[in-house]
C-alpha cells in the first residue's frame, strides 16, 4: 500500500521490487520524510523509506550475483560461444540442451523479474520507458531461444538474454549506489528537542516530564549546558543562549527577565526559569518542520535524458521489430524462420545494454570524482540542474565565515604591539566565561602566542573583566566602561563598530594600549569563491539571520552582489521562492537548521558539512570540507558529467541508425545481412565504449 503520510509517497512499483527511473533505475531521490507533529522523536515514513531502499539495494545485488553464477555455465554451452571458441562440440552431452534452457530460464525469472514487472506496471500506466523495452527485449530472445530449444527451426539467444539481464541488474546496482536514499530531514530536525523538561509545581519542587506533557503557563528550570524544550518567556535568571542552530545568529545572545526563548536552542552558563508560551504544532521548530515538509513536497522531478531516449528507443524497438516479421512474412512472402529471425535480430540489436549503462556509469563516476573532492551527491536530478544554475545564494553563518567569534581588527595606542595588546587581553579572558573571552583566547592561540598567567582575576558586570597579569593590572573593558573610567586616545573604533563587530578596550592600569574588534571570522576561501562564481557569469546573494551590519561588512569583503540580512527560516524560504518565481534558477548553500527550508526549496540545495545533520539530510549535495569554493566545484562537475551523459546516450543509441536496417535486411539484395551475432557484437560494442568513455569525465 501506498505510503501517504510522506510528502513523497512510497509508488506501488517501488514496494512490489519494480521501482525504475529515468535511466532504468530506482526513482529513488525522493525526500521521504516521517511525521512529527509535536517534536517528539519517533520512527518516521523516511526511516522506514530510507529501510526499503537499502533493502532494494540489496535485492539487486543479490539478483546480480545469483545470475552471473548461472550465466557462466549459459555462456560454456552455447553453441555460438562455442564455435567463436572453437570449442563446438567438445563439451557436448546428452540433454545439454535442456540444461542451457533451465539455466536461462532460471536467469529470466529470477534475474529478470524486477524488469518484467516494471513492463507491466509501465504499460498499466501507459508509460512505456525503460523496463518495457528491457522486458520486451529479454522476453523476445528468451521464448524465441526456448522454442528453438524445443524444436522450432531457428537460433538461440540464450547467453544473450543472460548477459543483458546481467548488465542492467549491475546498473540498476550501480545507479542505486550513486546517492543516497530517502532523507531523513524531519527526523533530525526533531532531534533537537530534548525528550524531558524540569518543570516547577506549585509547592516550588522540580519535576522531570515529557515534552509532550507540556503546557502554555508551565514553569520550567533550564539549567546550564541544556537544550531549552519550549517556546516561553524568561520569568528568571539570567544566561546566554546559543541560538545559531536556530537563527544563523553567531553570536551567543544574552537573555534576562522578559526575553523570549526557543525551543531546541542551547542554554549558557546560567540557569533560568522560563514560562511556556508554546507547544507542540505552534512551537517556533515544528514550525520549521512544516516549512521543510511543505518544501520537500513541491520539489519538481526533472526528467531524465536517457528516460527520453528510452521511451523513443522503446517504440522504434517496438515497430521496427512488428514491420520486419510483418514485411518479410506477409509482403515478401518469406519463411516464418527467416521473418521471426530478423524481427529477433532487430529487437536483440535494439536492446539497450549500452544505454542502460550509459547514464549508471557517468553517475557513478561522477559521484566517485565528487567524493574525492568532498562532494556527496544525494539527489542526482537536483545535481544535473546545477549545471543551469545562474544564481548561488550563501548562507552567512558557518558557510562564508566560520561561525565563532574571533578577533578581526586589533587597533594599538602608544608604544604597545598587536601581538602584546592580544596576548594580555587572552591571559585575563582566560578565566572568563563569555563569549567575547573565548573569541579572543581562540584567536591569541591561532596566532601562537604564548599566553601568560593571570591572578586577581574578576568580572564586572556590564563592565569588563581584569587581573593581575606579569604585576600590572589589565583591564578589557567596554566602549561604555572605557570611556567613562580613561582617556581614550584618537582612533577609529567606532567605524568598526559600525560594522557590526564587538570593540572591547585593554588598559594596562589606567592607561589604553589597544582595542581588540571581534567577529565571526570570514572564511578564508570565500573571497576567492564569489570571485570564481562571477567569472562564472553567476549572481550571488548573502541570505543570513545576522544582524545586517555584520552582514554588509562580510559582503564587502568577499564581493557578495546582494544582501538580505535579518531574515527568519520562513523569509528565508520566501526569499528562495521569489528568485525562482524571478525566472532565476537557484543554489541555495548553508550548514543551519534555519536554512533547511530554503535548502529543500531551491532547485539545489548544498549543505556546508560542519553544520547540522538537518541541513546536510534537507539538502541535494553535502559539501563535506565545509568549503564555499566546493560550491563552483559542484556546478563545474555538473556541466562536465552532463556533456559525457549526451555523448554516451549518442553512443548507445547512434549505432541503432545503421545496425536496425541492416538488421531488419535492408540490404540484403545486396548481400549486406545483419546476423544476431553480428548484431549483439555491435551491441557489446557500444557497452564498452560507453563504459570506457564514462571513465573519461573528469572535474578539471
């Protein structure tokens, strides 16, 4: 039965083993998702999804070897292989004939079944495609052989039948292999909530419950390190919580008495009492749930190449096979013998052993290059599109910068180095616990410096922090602090706070040596990225939570076209949505959960590796290095593996516009006759240069 609780349901063909694609294999890109209506964790439609489709994985491949076992002895005794071998009659005995019938029989039923009920199903649907024209041509050869096998004048197919029903289960295997199975986006996304909350009775006692349990007005204690499981309103305490995950905010956001929270953020250091505002469906995650649902569902299918050539090949096959028999047996008025045999020829030659490997192969090795260069290709369609992709838009937040805070600027007063100015700030924020200390202890540690210790140390609230550092006193304080507590010399702080960044001063005692600016940290690949992307006649566009002076100050660093800055989840998918609707065909890259809406909408989605699991299961191709230059790489090796897919579909199937007349015996007046072993050489032929041209494709 149909699965309908997923966006994309489970088709018959898929559940009864005959599941096909374009190019002869599974339709398998489909982003199956499970339900998950109040964030608790459960088994979904994409985990039983993501199940059966490694469980067809392994039918195939077990269909394969099974047939290749049996396709050897098929292989030693017929006769047309014997006589190339010159092995005739040699390994004849009494009955060998009909044990090469029950081997083949064995091939056909078994390693045949999966194209023969995808015949059916196609025909049900009155789709012919490639499991007709692969049944049909199996069927032909297959009962022709086994007439002949039971006295009809003529000869066998037999190692024929055997050798394409081997070759498309290997290509069915190999296509199936190349990307990954359903996703599991809805899922991971409901792993951020923690299954329990603490929450507070009436008598003031704390109680452990579900999430589930929940309500609107419920107190709950969200203590240190935890994730906070409600939507509510701080009503106590103090803490910075870490909402990146949520919001592309880099920066820890401080919250206090009235500040809202979210569900699935991470608190601080603090602890804080919350009151719940909202649960379940209403909740500001599950919301994000349904925007991902919703955009994974109205996902187009393209249609593959080798689908349409299949579907013409099919009918040709079809026809061409029908006018033969017809015209030499009803017109010309030949044997049935003759007729049937050059029907058989036609619809052998016909048979589509290259161009069922023709896209498999270009498929896996493009994926084999994409890995090597850390790109997982998950959604093979959504990956050939990026070849026409004229609009890249970029995550901010740990996609063109790192997403921790880091020392961006370090401005010096007097006679003090940029190095003395950080390392006395680190050996102070050592001992604090903000996140401004930890940007800057980050940064003195990336730059190899050797940090001395401090003593005396205290933290000032809403003021800075200061120790004893090698007998001096160093404070880092505010702009606020600093101004009012010292003389500040000239300098041009302010203008870096005007980009958005953090300024904090260190004085050794009264005295200013220096000011140190912080930021998220902008990749260092990302300049040359957009630049890259440019060259490429490519627009791209910063879509970020952030607040938009950090925005603009990253944009004009890197060279980014356009920014659009302080956006939700939901206006980040709006944004996705109205470029397409532009006539832009749109990439989106990011590594939150609050791009894993736009991820699944953009017609390619590419998820920075170092992000969360979410965005790398919402998108089409996981960028593993969490590198934006792999972007171009994605897009260079989609044009690249397109051009090799159109020159092997010419080569299995250009050969057809000479081999299909001489089969049928066009040219047999003058003595051009195409034999089934001339013809099925051909077809062999074709394979090979198609499987030795795949090799070929390369990303540079």
């Amino acid at each position: 039965m149909t699965d309908t609780s997923s966006p994309h349901a489970v088709s018959h063909a898929e559940q009864e083993g005959s599941e096909h694609s374009a190019s002869g294999g599974y339709s398998h890109h489909d982003h199956a998702a499970g339900d998950y209506g109040d964030g608790d964790h459960g088994d979904g439609g994409g985990h039983s999804h993501h199940e059966h489709h490694a469980a067809m994985v392994k039918d195939y491949r077990r269909r394969f070897f099974v047939s290749l076992a049996v396709t050897v002895p098929i292989l030693v005794l017929s006769p047309m292989i014997q006589s190339f071998l010159g092995w005739e009659g040699a390994l004849a005995f009494p009955g060998d004939i009909w044990v090469l019938l029950g081997l083949s029989t064995v091939v056909y039923s078994y390693g045949g079944w999966p194209f023969l009920t995808g015949l059916v199903d196609e025909l049900k649907e009155k789709e012919p495609g490639m499991m007709t024209l692969v049944g049909l041509a199996v069927s032909v050869a297959y009962i022709y052989s086994a007439a002949v096998a039971l006295g009809v004048a003529g000869k066998m197919f037999f190692w024929e039948t055997a050798t394409l029903i081997d070759l498309m289960l290997v290509g069915h295997w190999i296509e199936m292999r190349s990307v990954m199975g359903a996703s599991r986006a809805l899922e991971e996304l409901a792993r951020l909530m923690p299954n329990t909350a603490h929450r507070i009775t009436e008598s003031g006692d704390t109680e452990e419950i579900k999430i589930a349990d929940l309500r609107p007005g419920d107190r709950i204690r969200v203590k240190s390190g935890e994730k906070i499981p409600a939507d509510g309103s701080v009503i106590e305490g103090r803490s910075s919580i870490n909402e990146s995950m949520l919001t592309g905010e880099s920066v820890p956001v401080e919250k206090t008495d009235g500040d809202d929270v979210i569900a699935g953020s991470v608190n601080g250091t603090g602890s804080l009492v919350v009151e719940v505002t909202k649960t379940g469906e209403d909740s500001y995650l599950n919301q994000v749930i349904s925007l991902v649902r919703e955009a994974q569902a109205s996902q187009s299918r393209t249609q593959n190449l080798a689908d349409r050539a299949a579907s013409w090949l099919t009918l040709i096959a079809i026809t061409a096979g029908g006018l033969t028999f017809g015209i030499w047996f009803g017109a010309v008025d030949e044997t049935f013998v003759f007729s049937l045999e050059r029907a058989v020829t036609v619809m052998v030659i016909t048979c589509p052993h290259a161009l069922g490997l023709a896209i498999p192969l270009v498929v896996a090795v493009s994926t084999g290059i994409g890995a090597q260069r850390g790109l997982l290709i998950r959604d093979r369609s959504a990956f050939e599109r990026a070849r026409d992709l004229d609009t890249v838009v970029f995550d901010k937040t740990g996609t063109l910068t790192e997403g921790r805070f880091g020392v961006t600027d370090i401005l010096v007063f007097g006679d003090a180095s940029e190095t003395e100015v950080l390392r006395l700030a680190a050996a102070v924020e050592r001992h604090s616990e903000h996140p401004i200390a930890a940007g800057v202890l980050r940064s003195a540690e990336d730059r190899g410096i050797d940090i001395p210790d401090a003593t005396d140390f205290e933290a000032i609230t809403g003021k800075g922090v200061h120790a004893t550092v090698e007998g001096a006193e160093i404070r880092v304080l505010s702009p606020v602090a600093a101004e009012t507590e010292t003389d500040l010399p000239e300098h041009d702080a302010a203008s870096l706070g005007e980009q958005g960044k953090t300024v904090v001063y260190v004085l050794r005692g009264d005295t200013p040596i220096g000011a140190l600016a912080l930021a998220d940290v902008i990749r260092s690949e990302s300049k040359e990225a957009i630049q890259t992307l440019h060259d490429l006649g490519i627009d791209v566009v910063m879509l970020t939570g952030d607040n938009e002076r950090v925005a603009n100050w990253v944009a004009a660093e890197i060279g980014v076209d356009r920014v659009i800055a302080e956006v939700l989840p939901d206006q980040k998918n709006d944004v996705i949505e109205e470029l397409k609707a532009s006539g832009r065909i749109v990439a989106m890259t990011g590594d939150g959960v609050n791009d894993a809406p736009a991820l699944a909408s953009a017609d390619v989605g590419m998820a920075i590796g170092a992000g969360t699991d979410v965005a790398a299961e919402t998108a089409d191709i996981v960028l593993v290095d969490s590198d934006p230059r792999d972007a171009v790489n994605v897009i260079r090796l989609a044009r690249s593996t397109y051009q090799k897919m159109v020159q092997n579909l010419w080569w299995a199937t250009g050969y057809n516009v000479v081999a299909i007349p001489l089969a049928a015996g066009v040219g047999v007046s003058f003595g051009l006759l195409l034999s089934p072993a001339a013809g099925a050489v051909l077809m062999s032929l074709s394979t090979v240069i198609v499987a030795v041209n795949a090799r070929f494709l390369s990303l540079d």
